[in-house]
C-alpha cells in the first residue's frame, strides 16, 4: 500500500525531465490527517503551556521592538526583524500576553497544515500525520510554539521550502511549488538568516544543475526568497552595525565565538528542560529523557532504507540532508546549547522517522505484526510521558521566574520607578519591559550607556541599578538607596527636578 500510493512520482526521481503532465494522485484524508494533527497541537499549547505565562528575556526584546507598552529594548547583531514583524498584528495595540500566546499559537498550528500539506503529493497522507505529531509533541516544539521566537518559523519555512523544491524539481512549471519555494526560503531568513543558508545549503547545490539544463526558475526561487528574507537584515547591518561583516563577527562574538567547538553534550544537557544552558555545565539529564535523542538517527536511517525500497530515496534523502546542515553549527560550531536551535533538524527528521515506523507496521506479517504495533505504541506513549513530563517542569520553572520579573516591576513602581524611567543590571530587559521603563546595559554584549551617562540621567528621570541580593552594584551607583524589589535589589539614582518621586 505503501508503494502503490506513491507511483505517480517514482518515475520522476528515475528521470532528469520533467513528468509526464497528469498531476499526481492525492493520498485520500491525507489532509484531513494533518488538520487533526494541526488542531491537536493548537491546543496542546494552549493547554499544556497556557496564556499566562509571561514573556521570556528574548521575547521582551522582539516585542519591546513593535510594542509601545514601553521602550524597545537593544537589538544585538544575531538578531532579525521576523518575530517583530510576526507579533506586530497583536503587540502594536495590546499589551496582553495572554492575546499573543491565543494567536501565536493559532498561527503555528496553521504554519505546521500548511508546511505538512507541501508533503501530500510526495509521501502518503498517514505517513505525513504521524510526521507532525512526532514533531508536534516535542516538549521543544510545543514550548516554543505559542513564544515570539524565530526558531519554530525557521522549521516551518524549511519543512515548506524542503516539499515545494522537491515538486519544482519533479515538475519545472508548477507555479505553486516555486512560490512555495520562495517564500519557505524567505520566512527563514526573514526569521535567521544564517539559520536559513545552512537550511538551504542541499539545496543550493542541487539548484546548481537546473541552471545547466535551462530551466533557471528553481534557483531564482529559491535565492530570491533567501535574498528578500535577508533583505531588511543586510541593510540595517549596513545602517546600525557598520557593514555585513561586521554585524557577522559581532554576531559570531556574541555566540562565544563560532568555530569548531563540539557542542553534541550541551544540546543533551539541555534536553531535560534547559531553555539556555551557557555555560552548558552539570550533570546530564535522566536516560529516559535523551532516549528519543539517541533513536533519532538509527530511525530517520531506517526510514531512508525504506524510502529506497518504496521509490521514494530523492524525497527523503534531501530532508535529511537538509536537517544534519541545519543542525550542524549548533552542534560543532557553537559553545552554548538551547534546544530550540535544533527545531528545524528535528522538523526535518519526522519525516523519514515517521516513514520508518509505519514500515515497522507495515511490513509485518501474521503473528509479528501484533508484536509491532504493540511495541511502538508503547515506545510512542513512553515517549509522550517523557515529554509531558519535561514539558510541564519547564513551563513551571518559566512561569516562576517570570512571575518574579513582574513582582520586581510591581515594586519598583511602588517606589516611585515610573516612566520615563531607566533600568539596568540583572535581568533589567524583562523587568523594565514590564515596569514601562528604559533598559540599558553598561557592559557586556548589550553594552550601550555608560555610568557617567546613567548618573546623568538620574538627575532627570528614575533611574534603578538592579543586582542579586548578594551582588555589588557598579561603581557609579554604590552610594545610591537600595531597596529589595521581588527577588532582587534596586539601587536607585539620589531625585532631582522632574526625577523619583518620594
């Protein structure tokens, strides 16, 4: 069954010309299959990550960008106006956290039918449900599904890009399949841009050819949507970052440094939940918890031994060509882990994972198929628990530590800390986002003001200095007030005209 269903495209991996004009058949409910997955995974977020939990660090720094709840926070080099750009139908009027979640989470349900839906001409429709809900029930995937961050939409345009190249390749004058193309290559970098080259590296290569056969518009497609992605990002490294290779190597500082740095035992450690793990130290997480890390592999090969024997080797060579390039940097060129970094990888893995269980099933006979379908349901619903059980401790940990943000911002209100207002020092983006204020930093990566300068503008506006309660403030502020806000303390700037009132 397997094989019959995907006939009308065996013959077009066979030649290099393009197929024989009659469209191909289209898997019956396979579409129906991934709107139910779709949907499942839109509440799932809702459910299990909920409305209410606050902005994360990087998220304050997005939506501070487009939100005029309070001043934008400093954009560093890495960074792109993607996600500002994704929450700016939301953030720009409403300051409810709980509005954003509701339709990010919509829209990534809708982003994950639409990439998977790319797929029906190419693989079978039950093949592509069980891809997205491998994809979708990832502690990772569902965390980051309802958060303004770019790495969720860096899968979702490489699953689209991935599927349109792929029937572009197959059929030169299918329109659909090259916007799709280009605009799977755009969200990507208008999201990451360098995420989006090493996304796309397989296939620029494979573009390569098309070029020497006359038929150009594949490669157009796919570098036209990398260049309008990439676009805005070239230009303000030009206006804000004094030139493109320099907003690269402040990028590349940043991150510690990219380079040859094997990082494969911080992205285990941070399977247990950790959001960032820099320094990436301590003990690594629970056996059961990186079991589905390790059968990542043995199963996506499987899954390619049997896409040879169902003709289906191009289609599922390339993702998976596609995946280990994307994942690459963030397991040998970077010194740090987040697990999020990997979501296009493992976006790109369910597919040939997904088509090695069903072979499991499938091709199983008489008393073994029983023995089958019991043993991966039972591996699939132990790895569900897994899930579910880091999933919940993550959003739980996230939760508190933003729920302390807030009860900082609260207090620091109570003390006169009102806009126009300046913070800086520990975890001052968030806090200040929440408190309307002004973040800055005096030093590090973020390093934009000094402490003469802040100094300055305590004499005019509230200024506050925050540190643990065990921590020193800087220099400039030592002989300030401090007061304990939330789990920190606040050193606030001595009032003058129009400052802090008392």
């Amino acid at each position: 069954m397997v094989r019959t269903a995907d006939i009308p495209l065996a013959g077009a991996e066979r030649a290099a010309g393009p197929p024989s004009g009659h469209p191909p058949a289209r898997h019956s409910g396979g579409r129906r299959g991934i709107a139910l997955v779709a949907v499942a995974f839109t509440l799932a977020q809702l459910l299990l990550v909920g409305p209410g939990m606050g902005l994360g660090w990087d998220e304050t720094v997005y939506v501070s960008q487009v939100s005029g709840h309070a001043p934008a926070a400093f954009f560093s080099a890495p960074r792109a106006r993607g996600v500002p750009l994704l929450v700016a139908p939301v953030a720009s009027w409403s300051s409810s956290t709980a509005l954003l979640r509701v339709y990010l989470a919509l829209l990534s349900g809708l982003g994950l039918f639409v990439a998977l839906c790319a797929w029906r001409h190419l693989f079978p429709g039950r093949l592509l449900a069980l891809a997205g809900a491998l994809f979708a029930t990832l502690w990772v995937t569902l965390f980051y599904g309802p958060q303004a961050m770019p790495n969720y939409w860096v899968a979702v345009g490489a699953l689209l890009c991935v599927a349109c190249f792929l029937r572009a390749r197959a059929a030169p004058r299918n329109r659909a399949a090259l916007w799709g193309v280009g605009l799977g290559a755009a969200l990507m970098a208008w999201m990451r841009p360098t995420d989006a080259v090493w996304a796309t590296l397989p296939l620029l290569v494979l573009a390569v050819p098309e070029l020497r056969r006359g038929r150009p518009w594949l490669p157009v497609a796919l570098v036209a949507g990398l260049v309008a992605g990439a676009a805005e990002w070239v230009v303000e490294a030009y206006t804000g970052y004094g030139g493109l290779g320099q907003r690269l190597a402040d990028g590349s500082r940043i991150q510690g440094g990219l380079g040859w740095n094997i990082a494969v035992d911080d992205q285990m450690r941070s399977l247990g939940g950790r959001i960032l793990c820099r320094p990436c130290t301590g003990a690594m997480p629970d056996t059961a918890v990186m079991v589905w890390w390790f059968a990542l592999l043995p199963l996506a090969a499987a899954g390619l031994v049997a896409a040879v024997r169902a003709r289906r080797t191009a289609r599922t060579l390339l993702p998976l060509a596609c995946a280990a390039t994307a994942a690459f940097p963030y397991l040998f060129m970077i010194g740090y882990a987040a697990p999020r970094f990997l979501l296009p990888a493992y976006a790109l893995l369910s597919l040939p994972v997904a088509g090695a269980l069903v072979r499991l099933v499938t091709v199983a006979r008489g008393a073994w198929r029983p023995a089958a379908v019991t043993a991966v349901v039972l591996g699939l619903a132990g790895h569900l628990a897994v899930q579910y059980a880091v999933l919940d401790d993550t959003v739980r940990e996230a939760t508190d530590s933003r729920r302390d943000w807030a009860r900082a911002a609260a207090d620091l209100r109570e003390l006169g800390v009102r806009p126009p207002c300046v913070l800086t020092g520990r975890d001052a983006v968030p806090i200040a986002f929440r408190a309307g204020c002004a973040s800055v930093a005096t030093s590090g990566h973020n390093a934009n003001t000094t402490g003469k300068a802040l100094a300055r503008t305590g004499r005019s506006r509230p200024v506050a200095v925050l540190t643990s309660r065990r921590g020193r403030p800087p220099a400039f502020a030592r002989t300030w007030e401090h007061h304990r806000v939330g789990i920190l303390l606040a050193y606030l700037a001595p009032t003058g005209p129009g400052g802090r009132a008392s």
